[in-house]
C-alpha cells in the first residue's frame, strides 16, 4: 500500500494503483476524454493521449497524465490549481481547433463529452481556429452512422473493436493530417468485417459514429391512416429507458414505457419477451433433440449448440468461423420471430394485409437494424420487422412528442403477443437466455417441476461462466460468453477439438443486451450495467410465471397455428440459415 497527499486529502492505496483511480476514490472527479475503464469488464481504452486529465505532482516539472500515472508513497498530487485548469483548456481549445463547429445540429449535442468539457473548462472563444479542418469519410450503414470528420483521436473504438470484440474491423489508416479511424485500406464498413455489435457507438464519446437514425420514417407511419403501425420492446429496454429521463439506471419503467408507446400512436404495443418464451420452445427443444441423440450414440451430432439471437455474434461466426455454421441453433432471434407471427399468424387473425402492417422493433441494439434488414427475413422484399428504434431514438421520440414520461401511468401490453414469462425477460443481460432454456429443458427433459428457478451460477458479468446440471444423473455443461473476443475463444477451443460444452450462450456487447450500442450511453460507468442487469432479474421474480413453457399465449399459438416446436411450419417461419 501507499499513502499520498490529493489536494486536501490524504488516502491510502494499494499498489499500482493510478492518481484517477485513487481521486475517483475520494469523490475527486478527474476529467477525462480518450480514458475508459468498466471497472469488472472488458472495456477499457488508456492511450493517455488526450492529456485532459493532467495534474500537479509536486516535485515533477511536467503536468503528469493522472489516468497513467500511478500513486507513489509520500506523493502529493493537486487535480485543480491554475495551471491546471488552463492546461485543460488550452487541451479543449486544440481539440476543438479541428473539429466542426455544428454543435446545434449534431446527432450527439446535449450528450457529448467533447460539448460537456467545452463548458466544464469555461472555453467561451476559439483561439485556434481558422486553419485548415480535415476533411474525412461519411458513411451510412444498415446500422451505424460514421463521420470522421468530428473524430478527436481517442482511439476508444479500435480498442473495443480490437481488444474487446477482436472484429479488427477498425484502425487507424493514412498519417499525419490525414489519419482517420477506419476498416484497413480505407474501405467502408458496410465492406468490412464489422458486426454492427455498436460497441465503437457505445464509447465515441463525440459524434463521429452514431446509430442510424429511424425516428422520421417512424413518424410518417404513425401519421398514416392507411398503416397499422405495431410495435415489440426488446426486455433490455425497460431498465434502461428511464436514465433518459433522469431516473435512476436500473430503474424499470415498463409500464410508463408501454403507455408513451399508445401515446406515440402505435396501434398495439406488444413484446419481444413474448417472442423470447417462443425462441426457448423452438432452441429448447433443438437442444432436446441433440441431446437425445447424443446420449443415442450417435456421432454425427453437433455439441456444443450455441445460442443464435444476437445478430452480431451471427454476422460474427459467419465472418471468422464459416466451418461451424453447423452448429449454433437455427432459432431465428425473437425479434425476427416476433415479426413473423406478427406478419403471418396474428394478421391473419385480425385481418390486416401484409402490406398494411408495418412492424417496428424498439432496442437496445444497433445491429437489430441490420438483423432486420437481412434478405432471409423478408417475404416477397416486405420485412418481417420493417425497422428497429434504439432504446435512445424512442427516447428523443418521447420528447418531441412532449410526453412528460416520469408522470406517466402503467399500461399494460396487448395481448396475445404481449404475454411474457420471467424467461423471457431476463434475455436482457448476459447468461439469461441460457437460464430461461435450462427452465424449460430441466422440465421437459426431466419430467419433474424444478422448484428453483433461479441459476446463479450462470449469472453475473464475469467474461466466461460455466455451470454443470445434473438432468436425472446426466451432467450437463453449459457455458455463457459475453464480448466476442470471449466468444472466439470458446469458438477457438471448439474448432481445435478442446470442447467441454453441450450448449453455449453468446452475446456480442459485454454485459449482454443491456450494454448494447443503442442503449442510454453509460459514460464509461459500469455500475449502470450492473444496475440494469439486477433489475431484469427482479422483474423476472415478480412474474407470477417464470418457465417459457408455461406462457399460455405460446401454448395457445402452438395449439392454433405453429402444431409444435420444429413443426415444417415452424421451421419456415422461426428457423433460419448461415451464410460465409
Ligand atoms: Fe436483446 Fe433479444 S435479448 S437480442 O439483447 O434473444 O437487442 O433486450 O430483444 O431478439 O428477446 C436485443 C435485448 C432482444 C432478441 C430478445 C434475444
Ligand atoms: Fe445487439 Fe444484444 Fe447482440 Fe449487443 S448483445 S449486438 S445489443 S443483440
């Protein structure tokens, strides 16, 4: 341990530890820019380049970087004298000096940490303005808006796209004036081995990449008679919706989400949870069926079986990995189911031609808009989910709509497709999709009521989990990976024949959905993810049923339409295939 002086402060830190770390400690807020660490994550960015962070070691000449400069006995460090603070600002000042001047227009105004430090610092001129800006790429993608032009160098994208997600799919290319942060050679992203996972959106902390933006289009629809407009919220939404509204993270605010919905103008308002209890009938009974063989003796069957509802682990293993596209599940995710019962089953039901009913998807997700959008989904060229919405657009929607959100009363999901057991709620963070299938293959494979349904040990948000069933003395193993560099390692250890699973859940964003790309931006806080994450868990205990299998709407549609799970029809409408 060491002992050290911070402004008037004096504390006690272990080894290694850095001056930002240690000030953190002490409720001393540091600045800081190209800086990230999820503390109990895999995000992290130091490059200590942007030099925001400086402060006064007595003793030392130079201003010292506090996020790479680690606390020493007897040290004393001041975070906030003059020479400082004009430091900060003459930093913000250069920074600005080369970077567009649109701040009223800007998709991340109101939410950028550049605009925050600009008036943190007091910066009220532009000293060094009048040179020359660089000028570099735009470009939209199904999914995830790039312009370069308002990139501050913080290197927080590649180190997530590289360290975390090792996708590799950005970098920084060219030199000096010129540099940019893109896929190699310059190319498009759209032409790259991006996933869309939106990972590099979730920590830009400027407006250089932003997510598509369908909030217009989803106005025109609503203000169309002739369209029956619906609607399905992901279960990551709902605890993260509120810190929008300056509630608390983790705060669930379903019920006053549904009733924005119905006042937005949405014709019904379902649930993705819905769809979420039909993926666990149709993957559940996929591992079943494995399973069975498995234990048969039979040496064709492909183990381990790996989940397939995040779009950007798919796009992932069809990129890096397109010799075991045999074995993750052929489950469509519950988006894409929901939109194809939407679109077959229920507007059969109430009459709604296919070409009338426009079905929009609200979450957490960037890559859902590129999931939605994919070839294999769509019938005749119509979608069946024309658009998703990130938790952050239905935000911005909310209040151009001058909906007092906080005020608001609970409403209810429409029926049949807004019925949800606990199972499909906690999908929402790493290790639940897992959880809600153990739920149901425990019963069915059993035959006997599992009296607790809570598996801790597939929960939290370690990297990789791993758990043992026992199912009437046979051990199942499963494993969860969040992130998709722990996903490639998994992937790597199953190729080279070191496979110790039966069944593996993966999600593209560290934390599972409720650290997806499209969510309220958690500024490098990774108490927010531990908040929403909890919260998904205690809405999953209050619902009075909890097994997917239970869900008497699913049971129903399986009765009047679907015959049962792996039925032709269900393959046609709930299955899918993989691409390289
Ligand atoms: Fe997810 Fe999903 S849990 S991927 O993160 O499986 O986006 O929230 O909607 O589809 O249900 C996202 C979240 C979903 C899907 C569900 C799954
Ligand atoms: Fe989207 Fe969830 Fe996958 Fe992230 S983990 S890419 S939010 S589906």
């Amino acid at each position: 341990e060491v002992t050290l002086q911070i402004d008037r402060h004096s504390i006690t830190v272990p080894v290694g530890t850095t001056i930002l770390e240690a000030a953190t400690e002490i409720g001393i807020n540091i600045p800081t820019l190209c800086h990230i660490d999820l503390k109990g994550t895999c995000i992290k960015n130091n490059p200590a380049s942007c030099r925001i962070c400086v402060v006064e070691v007595e003793g030392r000449k130079n201003l010292a970087p506090a996020c790479a400069t680690k606390c020493t006995e007897g040290m004393t460090v001041r975070t906030s004298t003059l020479r400082v603070m004009n430091a900060r600002k003459i930093v913000a000042e250069l920074i600005l000096s080369d970077h567009p001047n649109d701040c009223l227009t800007c998709p991340k105004s109101g939410n950028c940490e550049l605009q925050n430090l600009a008036l943190r610092f007091n910066v009220r001129e532009m000293p060094f303005t009048g040179g020359e800006l660089s000028l570099r790429k735009r470009e939209v993608t199904s999914s995830i808006v790039r312009n370069m032009d308002k990139c501050i160098f913080c290197r927080r994208c590649e180190s997530v796209c590289n360290d975390v997600q090792t996708v590799g799919a950005l970098g920084a290319v060219r030199r000096g004036f010129n540099t940019t942060i893109a896929p190699a050679f310059d190319k498009k992203m759209s032409e790259s081995e991006c996933t869309y996972c939106g990972q590099c959106v979730a920590v830009c902390p400027v407006g250089a990449l932003t997510e598509r933006d369908h909030t217009n289009r989803l106005l025109e629809d609503l203000d169309d008679p002739d369209k029956v407009v619906i609607v399905q919220t992901a279960p990551a939404v709902r605890v993260a919706l509120g810190e929008e509204f300056g509630l608390p993270a983790g705060t669930p605010v379903t019920g006053k989400m549904v009733y924005a919905l119905r006042e937005l103008g949405f014709n019904y308002v379902f649930d993705t949870d819905f769809a979420a209890d039909l993926t666990i009938m149709e993957e559940g009974t996929e591992v079943l069926d494995r399973l069975t063989r498995f234990l048969n003796g039979d040496k064709n069957v492909c183990l381990p079986i790996l989940t397939s509802c995040c779009p950007a682990w798919v796009n992932f293993f069809e990129h890096h990995f397109p010799d075991l596209l045999n074995i993750p599940s052929t489950a469509r995710s519950p988006q894409q189911m929901f939109g194809s019962i939407a679109k077959t089953y229920w507007a059969e039901k109430m009459g709604i031609p296919r070409e009338k009913l426009v079905v929009v998807s609200i979450m957490p997700c960037l890559a859902k808009k590129y999931e939605c959008d994919r070839e294999e989904f769509k019938v005749n060229g119509n979608p069946d989910v024309d658009y998703s919405i990130s938790t952050r657009e239905l935000a911005t929607l909310i209040k151009r709509a001058n909906i007092g959100f906080n005020l608001l009363p609970n409403s209810e999901f429409d029926n049949p497709m807004g019925e949800s057991t606990g199972a499909g709620v906690i999908f929402g963070t790493t290790g639940g999709v897992m959880e809600a299938a153990l739920r149901s293959v425990y019963e069915i494979y059993t035959g006997t009521t599992l009296e607790n349904v809570n598996f801790e040990h597939v929960r939290g948000l370690e990297g990789v989990r791993r758990a043992t069933i026992n199912l009437n003395g046979f051990e199942l193993k499963v494993g969860i990976a969040h992130g998709l560099g722990n996903a490639r390692r998994l992937l790597e250890d199953i190729r080279n024949g070191h496979n110790e699973y039966h069944a593996i859940e993966i999600m593209a964003c560290p934390g599972g959905c409720i650290g997806g790309g499209g969510q309220p931006l958690h500024h490098g806080r990774a108490d927010i993810l531990y908040a929403r994450s909890r919260a998904l868990y205690e809405e999953d205990a209050q619902k009075p049923l909890r097994k997917s299998h239970e869900n008497p709407y699913i049971q129903k549609l399986y009765e009047e339409y679907l015959g049962k799970p792996l039925s032709e029809k269900a393959h046609m409408l709930l299955h899918t295939h993989y691409f390289n």
